[in-house]
C-alpha cells in the first residue's frame, strides 16, 4: 500500500518480539529483520537497510544452509540495497549468486525467485552501463511474468518499468515511451493515483519526456 511509516514501526515491533520470545537466531527473527531491511530501503535509508540484510544473511547462513531458499532470498535483498548505493560490483556478485543457487535447485526458468533474480541483475548491469546485456535480461523476465502472471501484476508492471529505463539510457525514446506510458497506467489501475509506485512511474515518464 506504500504505507512504509506504518510498516516500519509494525517492522519493529514484530522484531522487538521475536527477538524476546524466540532469540536472535531464529528462522521467524531472521524472517523480521528481512521484512524490517526492506521497509528501510524502500524509504531510502539505504546503510540502516544494509546493516539489516547483512544481519538476515549472516543468521541464514549459520541457521539454515547457504542454499537454502530463504538464503538465497537473503542474497538477493542485500544485493538489491547495495545497488541503490552504488556499490555494482557487490551487488552483481550477490544477485550472480541468488540466480546460480535457484538454478541449481529449481529447472524451471519460470520459478518467481529465478525471474527476481535476473531481474535485479538486469539492473545492475544497467547502472554498469551494460544496456543490451540489461534490456535482454528484462525482455526475458517480462515476457515470462506476462505469461504467467498476466499484464497487470505488479511484478509485471515493474517489468515494464525497468524495461522502459533501459530504452531509454540506450536513446530508444518512442519505446521507451510505450513502456512507461504502459506501467503508469497499470499502476494507476492497480495501485492507485497515491502508491508510492505510481508517483515513480509519473517521474520517469516525466524525465523521458524531458530527454
């Protein structure tokens, strides 16, 4: 809903609780201070964020197993924060790992966390400048998240996003264009004139339409 205020404190106060009742250690505890890292970032608080993922990471990885899916989801929310830093080459190395372990447990390209993992690749080798690289990563997990999750799923409008963003670093405009014109109008339809989401789509259809 994009309320991240509400969900941050919510975030805490599941924390401050599992953390009481269950330890520090705990897969639950573990799984609050995931959900706690991901409000943070999603409110630009990028070092606080970070700080929490390392500690989801570094809990996952002696409570559970380096592959083990929550691990692996681990990876790739601290690769995704590291991204929103600057810090490509750490990220490129956290998602490159998320993407091999889901490929060594799952075949199916379509699995959700295989798609999320390329995708949040395609975005640091967009930052990187590695446009064609970037734009076929996100043609893939787009046209795969149309098919299995239809046109309007958030995750498909995102999709479309960053497949507007890379269009548009490379001077494709009139692509770019349609991209950005389609996501700000699902999210609309979707999430509403408010969602933080929306308010995006509005920018970079805005800073396009600028270029």
């Amino acid at each position: 809903m994009g309320n991240y205020y509400a969900a941050k404190e919510i975030g805490r106060g599941a924390l401050e609780a599992r953390e009481a009742t269950l330890g520090a250690e705990h897969p639950d505890t573990l799984s609050s201070i995931s959900n706690l890292g991901l409000v943070l970032s999603s409110q630009g608080k990028y070092e606080e964020a970070e700080a929490m993922h390392r500690r989801d990471l570094e809990g996952s990885e002696k409570v559970l197993r380096p592959e083990h899916p929550d691990t692996l989801t681990s990876i790739g929310n601290l690769g995704l924060v590291l991204g929103r830093q600057g810090k490509y080459k750490e990220a490129k190395a956290m998602h490159q790992r998320a993407l091999e372990g889901y490929k060594k447990k799952v075949l199916r390209l379509e699995y959700p966390d295989i798609l999320t993992s390329i995708s949040n690749l395609g975005s640091v080798l967009s930052r990187q400048g590695k446009y064609k690289e970037a734009e076929a990563m996100h043609w893939q997990v787009l046209e795969t998240r149309e098919k299995m999750l239809g046109r309007e799923h958030p995750h498909t409008l995102t999709s479309i996003s960053k497949l507007g963003s890379v269009l548009e670093s490379q001077g494709k405009y009139e692509e770019a264009k349609a991209m950005h014109r389609r996501a700000l109008k699902g999210y609309k339809k979707v999430l509403g004139l408010k969602h933080p989401h929306t308010l995006t789509s509005v920018y970079c259809l805005a800073h396009l339409l600028h270029q």
